[in-house]
C-alpha cells in the first residue's frame, strides 16, 4: 500500500435505513423499505429496520468512533421521508435538524461530510404514485434534492446524488427482491432511466443555488459496476458477458459520459418489447459533466450463455444468462472474492471513461464472526478482504486510473436489506441487544493502515 499517495481520502459508508432506526421519529413518514419490510417472507427471519443501529439517537458517540479509527471522510445517506416526508411539500425541520448536527459533529472532529441524496428509501408516497418508473419522481427528487442543499450546503463540499441506481432497477423493479418488489423489466427500464433524470436534474437544481450563494461543491453519483467474465470463449457466453455489462454497466455510464444509452442495450430490450422512455432533452440534462465517480465493488460473475441443460434460451424465449462460479473463496454473502477483477474494472473505468476523479465508495464484506465474551471480534477475513481490495486500488492508480479514495463498507454491522441483521459487514460490531459498539480487528487494522499511508 506504499503506492497509495499520503493525501488519499479514507472512509467508510453507511447508509440512513441500514442505521438509523427511529423511523416514525420527528415527522418521518415510511419509505418503500419500511413498507417492504412487512411483507411477510420479504426479509430474512421478518426482520425490519428499525431500529438498526440506533444511529439516530447515537450520532455523537458514533461519530467519536469515526474520529478513533481516524477517518477522512464519512459516506452516510440522507432519509428523503425524513426530510421532506411523504415525498413532496415544505422541507421538515426535526428531520433537517438531524443531519445539520451530523454535519457539524463530523466536521468538529476534522471529518469530511459526504452524504448521498439516495440511497434506496423512496418514500412510500411516490411510490403509489407509480415509483422511479413514473417521470414525475425524477422531478421530486430535484425538490428533495433544493431542500436538502438549502440546509447543508454551506458545509457540504461532496454531494451525491443516488446510490447504485442499477441495484433499484434490478432488485427493486426487475427481480422483486429489493423494495418496492416489482417485476416488470419496462418498470426497470423507465426506473433506470428516472433515476439518472433524477441525478441530472438535482445536480443542476443544486449547481444553480450554489451559483447563488458563490459556494461552489462537486458533484458525485456512485454506481456498483459488476464485472463479468465469460466462462468458455463460445460465443454464447461472450453474448451473456455482452448483456450483463450492457444492462448494468454501461446502461448508467454511458448516457453519463457519453450522453446517449448503448445501442445494443437498446436492442436488447426492444427485442423484449420494451423502450427507455426518453424525451428531448432528457441525455443532456443526464450528460452534465459531474466532479467524481464513485465505485460501489463486491464481486464480479462468471457467465455462460447455456443452461444446465444446454438450450440457450430460457421458458421465456430469452437469453440465457447463468452465473457459474469460479471455485474461489467465497464471504457469507455467497460472493467469490476476486481482488484481480477489480483491479481490471477500475482500470478499464479509468481507460474507457475518462477524465472524472474516481473513488472506492463501498466495498467490504459479510463473514460469520465470532465475538468473544467481551464481544471483540478478531476478523483476519474482513480485514484480508479488505487489504486485498486496496492493493487492486493501487494496482489500478499504477495502470492510470484517476482513483482518489476507499470508503470501506461498512462502518458497522446493519441492516442488510433483504437479509436482516444476519450479514455482517461491520467493521465495527454492533451487538444488536444491546447497541453495544466495539471496534474489531479489521478496524484498528483500517485505523494503523491509513495512519501508515498518510505518513502520520
Ligand atoms: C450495496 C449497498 C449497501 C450494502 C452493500 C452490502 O449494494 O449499496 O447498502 O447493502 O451492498
């Protein structure tokens, strides 16, 4: 990690439902998650997420922690129904109030505020009124978006606008499994397509009152790109490799660097009689330049183009697309761990999309620990896991990728969306009887590797 330069930017994530908890507190209104939560079979064990980490009523000393594993910057989210609750209307004070004192907190103990505008809790409200897929959430958002930088953006430098789009698309719109549990790929075309309107009209909305106030920020949207490799050189595969980068990858960097959606995409889905709702206009507006990349990472996929069974086109008549694993030591998620891959995505990104300072802005892993009766966990996985992906960072920085920090996820242990509490991705604990915090191994070891790489 000598290669790392010492002004490297070190963090960790969170976001606002995976923490919080307090979710009927001070005006908060549901979100799709809260509402998804009750969904009898929707979440592992029936758990819900409230209340998480507490976070809400914990932020001072949580905040201290950060301030003790010597932190940089801290990636947190902002809850829409928190703020503007039900999704339209006059921003809420007591939920503002919340994250102006977060942003003082971290900033009086020298931490960078990062927060990103979405992280998955669309409140419930625009959700009935037809969710990302309806062109009039991409407008909401915008108003969130004025409310939010009105409150904070004198001392916030670093916006994003939304998480992972391509996880709501698929898992929220697409398979179900992800609140709001639709199953509609013309949903998820639209939902994609919203979501960056979205993004660019908030970014603008924000870049003009910034303009304003002479206060000028940069601008972040962060994106979990997912490499996938073919598992034989057939052309099937390379087809399926096609496919999976197309619909997750190249479906949100490509209108974003290069203002136009990619062809095959597009063929992809008329061939499934599905159109990405765009209107004149929409590319532009989607296209403005933004400040910095940010790269969710876990794992990547091998694909075949074949069933089991040979045939090449599923029940449906579509293509097939069958992840096959590699053989490789796996976290408690089920995902390979693949450092090299990484280092190939960052690099490519860095190659074939330019000219935008890039950042780690989650990555980590779930393992099965094992605290002691003080409740100290020793995790040479997670904290191998981690060092791994950072080497794969400096390997990418060496081959020209403009990479500028890591955010590990995650802070804490939290609510893992559809798996509860189970999934452990904390590099500190939480013991979820108690809210009792304690540092594991892998977060002093976070702490002494920063303190190493920035020489003090
Ligand atoms: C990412 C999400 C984050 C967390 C990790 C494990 O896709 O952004 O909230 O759940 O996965």
């Amino acid at each position: 990690m000598g290669t790392l330069p010492a002004n490297f930017k070190w963090g960790t994530a969170t976001s606002a439902y995976q923490i919080e908890g307090a979710v009927s507190e001070d005006g908060r209104t549901d979100s799709v998650w809260d509402t998804f939560c009750r969904v009898p079979g929707a979440i592992d064990n029936g758990e819900v997420g409230d209340p998480a980490c507490d976070h809400y009523h914990r932020m001072p000393q949580d905040v201290a922690l950060m301030r003790e594993i010597g932190l940089d910057v801290y990636r947190f989210s902002l809850a829409w129904p928190r703020i503007q609750p039900g999704g339209s209307g006059p921003g809420n004070d007591r939920g503002l109030d919340f994250y102006d004192r977060l942003v003082d907190e971290l900033l009086a103990a020298g931490i960078d505020p990062w927060p990103t505008l979405f992280h998955w809790d669309l409140p419930q409200e625009l959700e009935d009124a037809g969710g990302w897929p309806n062109r009039d959430t991409a407008y909401r958002f915008a108003d969130y978006a004025e409310l939010a930088y009105r409150r904070l953006g004198d001392r916030v430098t670093t916006w994003t606008t939304l998480n992972e789009p391509s996880v709501v698309t698929t898992h929220g719109y697409l398979s179900g499994v992800h609140a709001p549990g639709r199953k509609s790929l013309a949903d998820a075309a639209a939902a994609a397509h919203h979501q960056l309107l979205g993004h660019g009209l908030a970014g603008a909305r924000m870049r003009e009152l910034a303009a304003q106030a002479g206060n000028p920020f940069e601008l972040a949207i962060t994106l979990n790109l997912g490499p996938a490799t073919p598992e034989t050189d057939a052309a099937e595969d390379h087809e399926a490799v096609r496919r999976a980068d197309g619909f997750n990858n190249r479906l949100y960097m490509d209108p974003l660097w290069h203002k136009r959606y990619p062809a095959d995409v597009v063929e992809d889905l008329a061939a499934q009689g599905v159109t990405i709702p765009v209107q004149d206009g929409d590319l532009e507006i989607i296209g403005a330049p933004i400040d910095a990349l940010g790269i969710n990472f876990y794992f990547g996929m091998q694909l075949s183009g074949r069933a089991e069974d040979g045939s090449i086109l599923d029940a449906d008549g579509a293509p097939v697309s069958r992840h096959v694993l590699q053989g490789r030591p796996q976290t408690a998620m089920d995902w390979e761990i693949m450092p090299d891959e990484f280092a190939k995505l960052l690099s490519r990104v860095g190659r074939e999309y330019p000219g935008v300072p890039l950042y780690v802005t989650e990555n980590g892993a779930a393992f099965a620990d094992k605290p002691d009766e003080k409740g100290y966990v020793h995790d040479v996985d997670r904290a191998g896991y981690i060092a791994d992906h950072i080497a794969a960072v400096a390997v990418a920085r060496k081959e020209g990728a403009d990479l500028r920090g890591y955010f590990a996820w995650s802070l804490f242990d939290n609510f893992e969306w559809a798996y509860g509490y189970d999934k452990r991705f904390g590099i500190v604990r939480v013991d979820f009887d108690t809210q009792q915090r304690t540092l594991k191994h892998s977060a002093h070891w976070y702490s002494e590797t920063i303190r190493r790489v920035r020489g003090r």
